[in-house]
C-alpha cells in the first residue's frame, strides 16, 4: 500500500485502484506527463541502480525522471501491486535510426499486461515517443492515442511498433517475445549507462507527454510537438536550458548539473534538421 500511495501521489492520481483497462489507461497517461524520461544521472558519472529501494528513492521521492529501466520496472511493480498480470520484455530500439539499427542490442524494457485474456503494449519509458495509452499487442491495424496513432506487427516471432509521423509510419522498436529476467535488464542497463557509444553519455535527453503535448530537450535543442498537430523548435542558451529543466520537465535542478547543462548549450549541430531525440 505504501507503494501504491506514493505512486499515486506521486502523479496526481485519485481513481479506482482496480486492475481495469480504464484505470491502466488512467495511469499510462498521468506517469509520462508528471515523471520526465532523463538520464542526467549517467552525464554525471553516477551509477543507475535498479532496485526497487533506489528508484522509488530517485522517481517517487527525489522528484527525479529516469530511462526505461527504471520508469517501466516501478510502473511493472504497481501494476502488479494493483493485481494486474504483467510479463516484462525487452525491445531493440529503431526509433529515428537507419537500417543499422537492426544490427544494435536490445536495451529498451517495455511491458505486456493481460486484460481479460486481451495482451496490451504498456511503455511509460520512451521519451519523446512514449505510449501514453495501452495498445493492443493482438491487432496489427492502427491504433489511436492522444498523440499519434500506433500499429504492432508480427516481424518474424517479434513484435514491430511503429508510430505514424504525417504520412509516413517510422518504426518505435521491436519487441522480443520472452519474458526478461531481472538479469537481462542489469546487464541492458549496465551497457546503457557505460558503453563509450551510448547516446546516454554524451548527450542531454530529457522528454515529458502531456495530454496537450510533447516535449523534447536533446542538447540544446527544445522540440514541443502538440497533439493537435502543430508545434515548434527553437535552440536554447544555458540559463534556459536550466529553466526548462525546472518549468517544463518538473526536475529538481542541482547546482552540479550547470557544467552538462552549459555543455548542452554549446552543441554545434552537424546532422539533419529532421533528426529528432528518442
């Protein structure tokens, strides 16, 4: 119960606690609006601990935001309390990536609940394409949320999400059929947060789902997409770097932040104007 209080508190939720696709729906919305997707813990030489004890610590208490390990391993565990049937799965990211992103690991934790015999796609951990509605593992036709629409098709004995961008549908991640063990995710998260490549240690990635819109931050570059179709970008100096990081991703701003915070604020950008953060 202690659990379930925090959590609920923590984002603003007042409902049933009964295992019910309204209150998955509830909750899928409310966590990526209120708990922002970061991993400044990473920029910062910090380890990222994945016991329960340390993320409610960080994600419940501190105010902090975290990536998929830590987002979707608390989500996981108050699905569970609430009596739901939950089976956690790792996915190998392709988001905003070429062809070679079929030859990367499978770092991304995302989970299958069961409803009344019905499996659905839960994710509360993808940044700046994050589900903010359950969707139905079962069907391959297009599924709307409150943001883009969505579609899940078999790709061999995996599961391909894709998101619809205009016209084009580009490709989320593909999820992995078998349960993980808590193992997988220690050794997914230790590459995460250590490999030299990993865009973790280089680069700031903060992103927050409202119901109105999303936000990114990679670098020094804000991207605000709203969900009735418009939105903007702009580039961002050091002091508003750090404003947004308070205002409109609900961190707690520290004072040792302010070194990865200027060297966000001095990026040069080399690549395409369409690239956009995970």
């Amino acid at each position: 119960m202690e659990l379930l209080d925090a959590y609920c508190a923590r984002i603003g939720y007042a409902g049933p606690r009964t295992p019910t696709l309204a209150t998955l729906r509830a909750l899928q919305q409310l966590h990526p609006a209120t708990i922002a997707f970061e991993a400044i813990d990473v920029l910062l030489e910090r380890p990222v601990l994945l016991t329960p004890e340390a993320v409610d610590a960080k994600l419940l208490r501190a105010g902090r935001g975290g990536y998929c390990f830590e987002q979707n391993s608390l989500f996981q565990r108050v699905l569970c309390a609430l009596g739901y049937q939950v089976e956690p799965l790792i996915a190998q990211v392709q988001w905003m990536a070429g062809p070679e992103a079929r030859q990367r690991p499978r770092t991304h934790m995302v989970l299958r609940v069961t409803i009344d015999g019905q499996p659905w796609l839960c994710d509360v951990g993808f940044g700046s394409c994050v589900l903010t509605a359950p969707i139905r593992f079962d069907l391959s036709t297009p599924q709307a949320t409150q943001h883009e629409r969505f579609r899940i098709t078999p790709q061999g004995n995996e599961h391909l999400l894709e998101a619809q961008l205009g016209d084009d549908w580009m490709p989320v991640y593909l999820v992995s059929p078998a349960p993980c063990r808590d193992g997988d995710y220690e050794m997914a998260n230790y590459y995460s947060s250590t490999y030299p490549q990993s865009i973790f240690r280089h680069d700031l990635l903060v992103a927050r789902s409202t119901p109105e819109a999303r936000h990114a931050l990679l670098r020094n570059r804000l991207t605000i997409r709203r969900a009735d179709g418009g939105g903007e970008r702009r580039f961002l100096n050091a002091d508003q770097i750090e404003q947004a990081l308070a205002e409109l991703f609900l961190l707690p701003v520290a004072p040792d932040w302010r070194p990865l915070i200027e060297r966000a604020a001095a990026a040069v950008w080399d690549e395409p104007a369409g690239q956009a953060s995970r």
